[in-house]
C-alpha cells in the first residue's frame, strides 16, 4: 500500500488552491488576488524543499498557471460582463 510522506507538508498549498477556488467563485476579486501570491510562495517552498515529485510539480504548475490566467485583468476597475 503506498502512503504519501508528504501529505501534511502539501496540506496548506491545496487548502491555499482550495480558498483561491472560493474567493474567484465569489467574486472576492483582492482576496483571489492575495490568495494566488500565498499559494505562489508555498508552491515555490514545497519545489525548493523538493517536497513535490515530478507529478506533482506539473501538475500544481498546470493549477497555477490556470489561476494565473484566470486572475488577468480581474480587478475591481476591469468589470468583466457589465
């Protein structure tokens, strides 16, 4: 049976990835904003303690770049559908 070492080391990136989710879905457009840099910082942690495998590595950039493009132009003056 295969157990993951790490589990409680990447606990707070996917609760970080998991309060980005919320705050974009809410439209809480600064606490997206703030929760994507806090979730940049641990993931660039987690990559530099080598925490993460290869898979893991791809698979939360691919997660991140996808908020990353998804944060552009999300702002409180760039009103998206109005």
């Amino acid at each position: 049976m295969f157990f993951d070492r790490n589990r409680k080391k990447k606990a707070p990136l996917e609760q970080k990835l998991k309060a980005l989710q919320m705050h974009f879905e809410n439209n809480y457009k600064d606490n997206a904003h703030q929760a994507y840099k806090e979730s940049l910082e641990i993931f660039d942690q987690l990559k530099a303690e080598g925490i993460l495998s290869a898979k893991e590595e791809a698979a939360y950039q691919k997660r991140m770049d996808e908020f990353a493009e998804k944060l552009k132009g999300y702002t409180h003056y760039d009103h998206i559908g109005w």
